[in-house]
C-alpha cells in the first residue's frame, strides 16, 4: 500500500489507534466505527473521522471500517511492515537518553546502532552496539541505513553529516545546535532543544 502524505498529528495518534484495534478481537469485533474509536479514546468523533480518513478512506455508512483492513491501513502509514533502519552518532548522555527510547519502532524507524570514537564495540543493550567510527561506512552500506541521527558536538556535526550522505543516508536528524548542509534529496531535521524550551518559557512568560 502506498502511503500518502498525512499531517504530523495525526501521525502521532496513529499509535494509539493501533494498539486499541489490536486489542480487539477481529472474531468479535468485525467493524468498528470512529464514533466507538472516539469515545474509547476519549477524542473528538470530527478529528477521527478526519484521521481515520487520511489513512483508509471513508468507513461504511451504519457500519465503519472493517476491523483487519483498518489495521493493515494504520502499520502501512506507521512503516510497521516496512521498518527503515536508523545509526545514531554520539553516545553521549543524549545520544543514551535516544537509545533508551522505545516507541521509534510504533513508528516505523528502528535504531540498529550507535557510533562514537571508542576504538572497540561496546554492547549497550540486548539489541544495540556501541561501534567504532572506523565501522561507519561498511556498517550503513550492509545494512541499508536511510537514517542517520546526530547527537555529537558543534564542532563534529558537519563531519558526521558528511560521512552519513558518503554512506548512503539520504535523511538525517541533527540535534547539534548548529545549522548543517547537506547536498539536494537530502532530508535534514534541525531539533532545537533549546528553542523549543525558549519558545515554552515564552508562552509561560504570557499567560
């Protein structure tokens, strides 16, 4: 199935209905509408239809959606099926904090490895190595990496984004305050933490 273009909100309810319709039993519960979803959410009925919408196309009249199509619908727009594999470089104690982070995969997106300078792997968890730099390159190419992350300092992050286009990643999300560049068809997320918190005192500073 082909996904379309859907907005970031709705992508970010697209989990919740997910796990509520695997929690039903497709025997006992064939269709279900977004009036059903919206009450046991505790959501607008509109904004459901809205979602439900943008990723399955209008449900039956009187009857909704079927149960199994509507969960095939949501994995496909959530990449479940399809799970593109993401590195992080810098594991520091944000690079950590991201590693320990477990709904990227509700996503889609599944961090394979981490990279820092260390000269020998270092097994961070059951499912995640710590490799060497040296590793980088071999590593995204095998493993068909589209994802890379950047959690190094000001002064590396360019480096690093260039060594992630060399090696194949055609998106990168960049948490190093510092403005990259990279080539066209590359995609690039600039996270601004200390923005966003700015931005949130502001508005705390208004009300």
């Amino acid at each position: 199935m082909e996904k379309s273009s859907i907005t970031k909100a709705t992508l970010g309810r697209l989990p919740h209905y997910l796990q509520l319709l695997r929690e039903l039993s497709v025997d006992d519960v064939p269709y279900i509408s977004a009036t059903v979803i919206a009450k046991k959410l505790s959501l607008g009925e509109v904004q459901v239809r809205k979602d439900l919408s943008a990723v399955s196309g209008s449900g039956r009249p009187k009857v909704g959606y079927k149960t199994a199509d509507l969960i095939k619908s949501v994995e496909a727009h959530l990449g479940q099926g399809d799970m593109t594999n993401a590195v992080l470089v810098g594991a520091g104690k944000l690079g950590k904090a991201l590693l320990e982070f477990d709904d990227f995969e509700d996503y889609g997106v599944k961090i394979i490895a981490a990279f820092d300078c260390n000269q020998n792997p270092i097994k961070y968890n059951r499912s995640i190595e710590i490799l060497p730099m040296n590793d980088f390159d071999e590593f995204c190419k095998k493993n068909n990496v589209r994802i890379g992350i950047i959690t190094v300092g000001t002064g590396s992050a360019q480096n690093v984004c260039d060594r992630m286009v060399e090696s194949g990643i055609t998106a990168i999300w960049n948490f190093a305050p510092c403005n990259l560049e990279v080539p066209d068809g590359i995609l690039l997320k600039q996270e601004r933490l200390a923005l966003s918190l700015a931005h949130l005192n502001n508005q705390l500073s208004n009300m």
